[in-house]
C-alpha cells in the first residue's frame, strides 16, 4: 500500500495538498504522521523523514520503496499510475491550464504565503485586515487568486475549479485555509468556491484532524503567544 509521510495538519500546507487529493480520490494509502518539533538537523523530525526523502522535507510518497517527494510530482505520478480517476482533466487543452495553475501555486504567491501561514485553527482576521493594507504584494496575490478562480468557475461552471474535483482543486486547497483564517475579502462566487472545497470530504477530513490536534508550535506562530480556547 501506498505510504504517505506528512506533518501536522493544523500547519502543513503541503502535506494537505496529495493528502487531500488521495483521500477525495478514493486511492488507499497509509498515512505516516511525522509530528514537527523543530527542522534543525538533528531534531526526531528530520532524523524519521530525512530515513525516505534526502530533502528531510514532507510530504513523501512511497510506493513499494520507491520515494517520491515534492507535491507536483507526487500528484504527476499518482496521475500515472490511476488514469481511472481522472485527476487531471481529460481534455487536453484544459489538462494544460489545470497544470499550469497548479505549477504557479506550488512556485508562486510568496507574498501571501509568507503573510499567511496555514494556521486552520486559528482566527486572525485583524492579522488579515492589516497585510492586506500595509503589503502590495499580498494585496496583488490576493487579486491574481481571486480573479483567476473566478474565471475558472465561469468558464467551467463549477462546481469545482475546472468542472469535477482535480489536482488544481488540492493544491489550491491550503489557499482555501489561508482565507478562511485571515478573512480575507473575496468575491461571492469566490466565498461559495470556497465552501465547496471546505465540505469536500477529503477536506473536511483534514480540517477535522486539524483541529483536533491542538498542538502550539512556537516557531509555526508568528501571529500568537497561545492556542485560542474559545
């Protein structure tokens, strides 16, 4: 069976990514929880992932000792290796975009990324409120997602980003977190996308075991000095 090393829910936008994608697409796989500590070189973090993946990163897929790591890799070979499920779409032309969008969120939008940290349990929307006014980058981030998912959704008519669920919808899916924490203003159409994705049962699953972690990680909190206890 297909093993799948990740990190903490609450924090691991990458590891949320082929989670999610296998768990919605029905493929069956183990889950490896490697809990972070810290990613100095000699933390228990590093030592377990460092034992599959030479980066020392999560995720990594491991397919009968082969290692697979980096999510647009590990969404290419699953693509590969289950046509059935049709994980990118079938047409050509649109297959291309929906590979496109998906290489420019795994290489792009630094500036929101760095504002916004995936934090799914926290609320932050003071945090939100004053990058979105103080940061151009994150301001034109925010734009370039919104208008793109916007077009998308016209163009396809949903419910998902091109039509059914797809590697884009996974790895836009941290996005969708991000959002939700910092109460980001977004488009209507934007805002329903969004609670789509949060009710996606592979989504839904991960957001549950987020929240049931209530782990505080100093070095994962910019923005706060405890766990919420609302």
């Amino acid at each position: 069976m297909l093993k799948l090393y990740i990190g903490n829910k609450n924090y691991s936008s990458w590891s949320m990514r082929p989670w999610v994608l296998l768990t919605q697409a029905g493929i069956p796989f183990e889950e490896v929880m490697v809990r972070f500590d810290s990613f100095d070189a000699g933390s228990a973090f590093k030592a377990a992932v460092n034992a599959v993946n030479p980066v020392g990163k999560v995720p990594v897929l491991v397919d009968n000792g082969l290692a697979v790591w980096d999510t647009l890799a590990i969404a290419e070979y699953l693509a590969e290796r289950h046509p059935d499920k049709a994980l990118w779409p079938r047409d050509a032309a649109t297959r291309a975009r929906a590979r496109s969008i998906s290489a420019e969120m795994h290489s792009g939008f630094g500036a929101l990324r760095s504002a916004f940290p995936m934090n799914i349990e926290a609320s932050l929307p003071q945090v939100g409120a004053l990058a979105l006014r103080d940061k151009p980058a994150v301001r034109a981030d925010l734009t370039r997602i919104t208008s793109m998912w916007s077009k998308l959704l016209t163009q396809h008519g949903g419910p998902m980003l091109f039509g059914d669920f797809s590697v884009a919808d996974a790895f836009f899916a941290p996005v969708v977190m991000r959002l939700k924490t910092y109460a980001l203003p977004v488009p209507e159409t934007v805002a329903a996308y969004m609670d789509r994705v949060c009710s996606l049962p592979g989504v839904k699953a991960w957001i549950d075991a987020a929240l049931a972690e209530k782990d505080f990680l100093d070095f994962e909190e910019p923005y706060r000095l405890a766990r919420d206890e609302g």
